[in-house]
C-alpha cells in the first residue's frame, strides 16, 4: 500500500507538469493582454509593466521563471490586477472559503443522496423508489444557477427564514450549500441506487443472509459497502470541483470563494491566476482521486494495491 | 395477482397481438412504448411547445426582445405582487401591460424569454447533433479499424478528457470573442464572421454570436461518445451478421454504415436526448459569466445573471427566467428517460 501511494504521488509530477505547460500555452495563446483597457494605454506604459512582470520574455523563458518560482519559492506569481495581492494571498484569503462551503455541500450531497439511493434500491417499485427518482431527476434538472435564485425567493425573501447572501454566519452557508449540494446528490442517489440494485443479488448477500445476519447488517455491511465503490469514483472529481469554488453559486450568493478567479482571471488575461487556481484544482483533484483508490481496498478487501 | 404474472409465452403473444401480425420493428415498438410513457410524453409536448414558440417567436411574443422604455423600467405585473413581501409594494412600478413584468432596461420579460428559446434550444441541438456527427464517425473508425488507429484516437480523447471541459469552453469563447471581432475581408476571422452573420440571420438574432457558441461547446461535447460509439462497435464487430457481411464481400464503409450503425444508433441517440440538458445549461453557464450571447439578445442564463444581482428589491427578473430553464431541462429529461426505456426496455431505471 504504502509503495502504491509513494508511485501514484511521483506519477504527480509528470502529470502536474504536463497540465501545467498545456494550461500556460492555452493561456497565453488566446489573443489579447493583461493591460488591454477600453481606454488605449500608452504604449510606453505598457511596454514598462510587460518589463516589470517579464511579460516581454519568449512564453517558454516565462513559463521556465514562473516554474521555478512555484517550485523554489512555493511563489505563485502576483496578479496583475493589483499590486499589492499576490496569488498566494489570494489562496489564503478565498480558498478557506470555497472549501468549506464545499465540504457541506459534499456532506449533503452525500446524506441525501446514499441514504434515498439505498432506499430506493430496497424498496423497488415502492413510493419511496419513486420519491427517490423524483428527486433525482430534479436535482438533474434544476441547475445550480436556478436552484440558488429560486431557495432565496422561498426561504429568504417568502418566508424570510434565512439571510438572503453574504458569508460568515453558520445560516448563510445553509442555502448556497444546498444549491451546491442538490444536484451532486440526485447523481449520487441515482448511481447508488443502481449498483444496490445489482449488489443484493450477488451471492454472497444470499450467504450472508442465511447465516442469520440481520437485515440491517447485511445491508449495511455487506450490500452498502460494495455499492460504494463506483459511487467513490465520481465523489473524487466532485468534490474537487466544489471545494476550489463554484462561480454561479459564489455570485447569485455574493460569497467571496475562489470560483470567481477560475473565471474573471480568463477573461482578463491574468496569466499567474490562471495558472495558480487550475494548479490548485488539479492538486486537489489528483488527491482526492487517490483517496478514492484507497478507500476501494477498504471498501473491497479483494482489492490490492502493491 | 393472477393477471399480473404472465408468463414469457403470454407476454410474446401479447406483444405479437398489439402489432396485429406485422413483423417485430424496432423503432415502431420503441414509439408504441414511448407514448404509453406519460412523463416522457409530457416532456415532449413541451419540447415541441418549446419549438413553436422559437419558431413563431415575431407572432407570440408581444414586443421585440430588445425593444424597451427605461420609463418602464422594474415593472412588477399586477398578479405576482401578491406573493412578494410586502415591502417590495413601497417602490415599484406595477401594471398590466407586461404579463411578466419588465427589466431593468424596461424590456418585456416574457417576450424576452420566448425569443431566449432561440439560443437554448439551437443550443442545444446542435450540441447534440454536433456530438452525434463528430463523435459516431471518430468512435466508428476507432472501434472498427482497432488496433495502433484505436490507440493513437483513443489517447487523444483520453487527453481531452482529463482537460477539465469548462476551462477548455471558457478559454475557447474568450479566444473566440477577443479573435473573431476585429476582422479585415479575406481573413479567415472574417469568413468565420460571416458564417456567424449568416447564422444569426437564420435564427433572428442579429449580433448574437451564436456560431461560437455552438462551436465552443461543439468542440467539447463529441468526446463521450466517441467512447460510446466506439464501445458498442467494440462488442458489435465481432459478431457473426459482420463476419457474414464481410464473407460476401461487403466494404468497411458499408458494413459500418448498413449493418453495424443501425444496431448502436439508438443507444447512441438516448445519449444525446439526455446530454441535451447539459448543453442548455453550458450556454446558461456561459451566458451569465458573460462570455455567452452578446447584449441584447436574450439568453435565460444572462437574465438570470441580470436578475440575481437585484434579486432581493425585484425578483421577478430572476425567477420566470429560472423557472422557464427549470421546465425545459424537466421536458428533455423525461423525454430522454422515456426514449432510454423505450428503445432499450431492459435497462429501464438502472441509470
């Protein structure tokens, strides 16, 4: 196990390098610069501010300093949007935000989605496997970026039960969590009820059963925890996508996450932003797909790793 | 409970009875299946409601969709005042003269959103179609020819798959919007502009760049299923109807085209009903991040972008928008569940 996890974390590095060459060519590819202003700057101005960010370097010169700065100096780069912000301040002052924001909604998701999965699975053809596709599908057809207007018009401005937007107080996180939430959780509801489904007829549900196991522990140890795993599979590139920051939800909820830099640091040719927030993102997301493979020879003992 | 439980005879009989005789036809029984399925027809009728009010846009919708007086502005229809707080009374303008209220410019709200049909659902067609085109013709000659060919495509999906889509979308709509405006006759930006005019002329909606729209998610949307066109062929050309059609001495084009294409289409035409949504909802996405149509033609993602941002003093702006989005993504869901059971009965429910 512990050889597997050293060999997929150097597996990072050629990964990581790759995804960052493509992100930095794409980047810079699109036509169009930094200091582009509906007013034209003088060109002075702006040859002085391409020398100061050595934004006048070949793109492989450039490519080769930042590098080297993330790697020596774990130095993201300054954004060019201001010049006292740096990206790693931006990291620090947005990213604990936007993860846990995103933590809650990856426990919705997943307190919602398993347990009416797992019921609709028992109960096939019952109300409630109907109430859980009922579900399912409006998690799948009601977006994010309509599930957030519609939450504050019911509970916020109708009933007036919780704050509108903003961030800081634990009632603020409840709504945009659930509109992060929802739609991940209809997905998981629908997958987990269809390898439930496939796993209470295998063999060894019937064996454990006729060894006098109660239902509960049948399900729970024996149907549940083997129905997991391709529900496992898709909780890594879930969570991280929420965990880095969802632009919709951040905006319609005025919280200040990270999912706005994804975003704003594209369109306004904010070359370090864009490295940085898609680095961030790939980090996570390589690690969270290693915690999934690590959880399947948990959840499957037949399952090794060497 | 005696009824209930027929055997597989009784059932076959059955199905041979409702046909009357006529001999087994896949896309027949599919059909019969379909309209018995009354979510899947409640989508589809609202799929084709959707249709005709892109199509008849100019004779449904009471004003043009840019049309407006800013004197207007933020009206709140009579009807829906009722249901806001009470304070939302104190400041805004109410009437009758627009169904679902204005916007902030004065515009009417419901004309807005019938002329929106004319960006989501193109949108979402032409992703489709764009997927369906691309990606059975790369999976078909990956899945068919196998070997070094299958690799090398493979890989190369692979690759774009890793890419995370949206970045991809977002870098090609930015590349699009700042590379395609300024332009000089002969260029080929310019030809690419011509071709969007030309597009936009089709769909009524000067300046709205639609081409690039349906390019950029074009671009990214053929991956999947090439990998499922490819799947299917994998399992399919192996079997004995393909080697007997190659015994007599049929070509490869023919061979994909008469006898292993109408064995996968229907796996593959379920895949893209139900990718639909999923299209409709990139332009929503791109829309409100403001990289999608330009102003003033009205997407529902750039009014819901509109509208949330004066979500709590007029809510209207944000909720017809919502919920017409809401209701389309329903209908192509149903329709796309009910096609799946419909041409493929065993894997009803599983997915």
């Amino acid at each position: 196990m512990f050889r597997y996890v050293a060999r997929r974390l150097l597996w990072m590095i050629p990964v990581m390098l790759f995804i960052s060459v493509i992100t930095f060519s794409l980047a810079h590819a699109v036509p169009g610069g930094p200091f582009d202003r509906e007013k034209p700057v003088p060109p002075e101005i702006i040859a002085n501010l391409n020398k100061y960010y050595s934004l006048d370097l070949p793109v492989w010169k450039q490519y080769l300093k930042y590098m080297g700065d993330v790697l020596l100096h774990f130095d993201f780069g300054p954004t060019y949007r201001s010049r006292s912000l740096r990206v790693n301040d931006i990291f620090r002052d947005h990213l604990p935000v936007s993860a846990q924001l995103g933590v809650v909604s990856m426990l919705i998701a997943i307190g919602l989605g398993v347990p009416l999965g797992m019921l609709a699975a028992l109960k096939q053809n019952t109300f409630w496997d109907y109430l859980g596709m009922a579900v399912a599908i409006f998690g799948v057809s009601v977006p994010s970026i309509v599930l957030g207007p519609l939450l504050i018009l019911i509970f916020a401005l109708r009933l007036g039960w919780l704050p509108v937007a903003g961030w800081g107080t634990p009632a603020q996180v409840i709504m945009p969590a659930l509109a992060l939430g929802l739609g991940s959780s209809a997905i998981i509801a629908r997958l987990t009820r269809a390898s439930m489904l496939q796993v209470i007829r295998e063999d060894y549900i019937r064996t454990a059963r006729a060894k006098g196991l109660s239902e509960r522990l049948v399900m729970v140890r024996h149907a549940l925890k083997n129905a997991f795993i391709p529900v496992a599979t898709i909780l890594g590139p879930m969570f991280a996508a929420v965990v880095t920051g969802t632009f919709v939800v951040e905006q319609i909820f005025a919280i200040p996450g990270l999912g706005k830099y994804f975003i704003t640091s594209i369109t306004n040719r904010d070359y370090p932003v864009v490295m940085g927030t898609i680095l961030l993102y790939a980090v996570i997301l390589v690690f969270a797909n290693l915690a999934v493979d690590i959880t399947y020879a948990f959840l499957d003992p037949r399952i090794r790793y060497t | 409970m005696k009824t209930e439980t027929k055997t597989v005879q009784e059932r076959a009989a059955i199905r041979l009875s409702e046909r009357m005789g006529e001999p087994a036809n896949l896309w027949y029984d599919a059909w019969r299946r379909l309209i018995r399925n009354r979510a899947a027809m409640l989508g589809l009728i609202i799929v084709v409601v959707l249709i005709a009010m892109a199509v008849l846009a100019p004779r449904v919708a009471p004003y043009g969709y840019a049309q407006g007086d800013s004197y207007e502005a933020y009206t709140i229809p009579n009807w829906l005042i009722n249901l806001l707080p009470a304070s939302v009374k104190t400041y805004t303008k109410t009437g009758e003269k627009f169904l679902f209220g204005s916007d902030y410019l004065g515009r009417d709200m419901l004309s807005r959103l019938i002329y929106g049909t004319r960006v989501s659902l193109p949108v979402g067609f032409m992703g489709a179609l764009t997927a369906l085109i691309i990606g059975l013709v790369y999976g078909c000659i990956s899945g068919y020819f196998g070997g070094a060919v299958d690799n090398i495509m493979m890989r190369i999906v692979d690759i774009m798959y890793a890419f995370p889509t949206m970045l991809l979308i977002i870098l090609m709509m930015a590349f699009f919007k700042s590379s395609f405006a300024k332009v000089q006759p002969g260029s080929v930006s310019y030809t690419f502009n011509q071709i969007n005019k030309l597009v936009d002329g089709i769909l009524g909606l000067q300046g709205g760049g639609m081409l690039f729209i349906f390019m950029g998610i074009g671009i990214t949307a053929w991956m999947g299923m090439a990998r499922l066109a490819r799947g299917q062929i994998l399992s399919l050309k192996e079997k004995e109807f393909v080697e007997a059609a190659h015994m007599i001495g049929a070509g490869d084009i023919r061979i994909i085209i008469r006898h292993i294409l109408p064995n996968i289409i229907g796996p593959c035409l379920v895949a893209e009903t139900l990718a639909i949504p999923n299209y409709i909802n990139t332009e929503v996405f791109l829309s409100f991040i403001g990289l999608g149509v330009d102003p003033p033609t009205p997407s529902w993602g750039a009014m819901i972008s509109e509208g949330s941002q004066s979500i709590r003093s007029y809510p209207h702006m944000v909720l017809f928008p919502a919920l017409a989005l809401a209701i389309t993504m329903f209908a192509f869901n149903f329709l796309g569940d009910g096609l799946r059971d419909a041409l493929d009965p065993k894997m009803k429910g599983t997915s």
